[in-house]
C-alpha cells in the first residue's frame, strides 16, 4: 500500500499559519501528515512542546516527527501525554533504533499513539521484518542513504 503522507515543520512560520497548511494538507486527501518538532541542542523543545498546542479538527492522522533528546528531556511519559492531548495519533523517532524502543513502545501505547519505525534500503532483510512486525500505523521507508534533500534517483531497493 502506498500512502500520502506530506512533512511539514511545526511553527514555520508560527502555529497559526501551521494550523492552516494542515487544513488544506488535510482537505488535499493526505492520508497521515507527518508534523516535524523542530529541534536544537541549545533549544531542545519546539513550540509544539513548549507551549499549549491543539490539532486542528483533521480526517486524517497526524503523526509527530521528533528527535529523541527533546522526549527526554521533557520525560516520556510526560511527553506522551502531552502530545495525546494535542492530537497527534502517530510519533517517529528516527534516532533510536529498534533494540531501544521498549519504552517508548510502552508509553505510546498507554497512550494510544502510535510508535512508527524507520527502515532504509540498506537494512538487513531480517532486521526489516523486525521493525515492519514491530511498528505500528505504518513503517517509515526511508527512500535515500545519505542526509535529507534534493535527488535526482531513488535506489531500486525503495
């Protein structure tokens, strides 16, 4: 099965505005909408988590895109909690790997979110279905090795 899942980055340029492209993303037919926590180390929270923040009314899911070190620092079950009471129904954390995700496997499904896994086209066959039996929602098919941006091909393992 193949999904529309478009990425936007949460506050850019401020909530209201984030709140709007959500709307129309979801009025488009997006089937989730992957909604990125913007991160820095000096920073380690975006707006989202910073301050009171609620979805608007959507059809489709939205799933939080965040770095781990800002779920921490907040606390996960604080962090879950938080994001439920947004809205989010999803959440990625592409920087913990399936062997550490117990927790947080524990604390979304407290919560009712679920934890999305990332797969790439170098992953091992065997480690693969792990993280496809393992996630919930979808699997997150990196398309590309290497760092995020402009392509001109996709390796014939997507």
């Amino acid at each position: 099965m193949v999904a529309l899942i478009p990425y936007i980055t949460a506050g850019d340029p401020d909530l209201p505005t984030t709140a709007e492209a959500l709307k129309v993303l979801d009025s488009c037919g997006s089937d989730i909408i992957e909604l990125g926590l913007p991160y820095s180390d000096p920073l380690a929270d975006g707006p989202v988590i910073q301050g009171e923040c609620v979805l608007p009314q959507l059809s489709c899911p939205v799933s939080l895109f965040s770095y781990y070190n800002p779920i921490l620092k907040r606390g996960i079950g604080k962090f879950m909690t938080i994001i439920k009471d947004a809205g989010v129904q999803g959440l990625v954390v592409p920087d913990v790997p399936l062997e550490e995700t117990e927790i947080l496997r524990m604390e979304s499904s407290k919560n009712n979110i679920e934890l999305v896994l990332l797969t790439t086209p170098t992953t091992p066959t065997d480690r693969m279905k792990s993280i496809v039996s393992t996630s919930e929602g979808f699997v997150y098919l990196v398309s590309s090795v290497g760092v995020t941006g402009t392509r001109t091909d996709v390796s014939a393992r997507v």
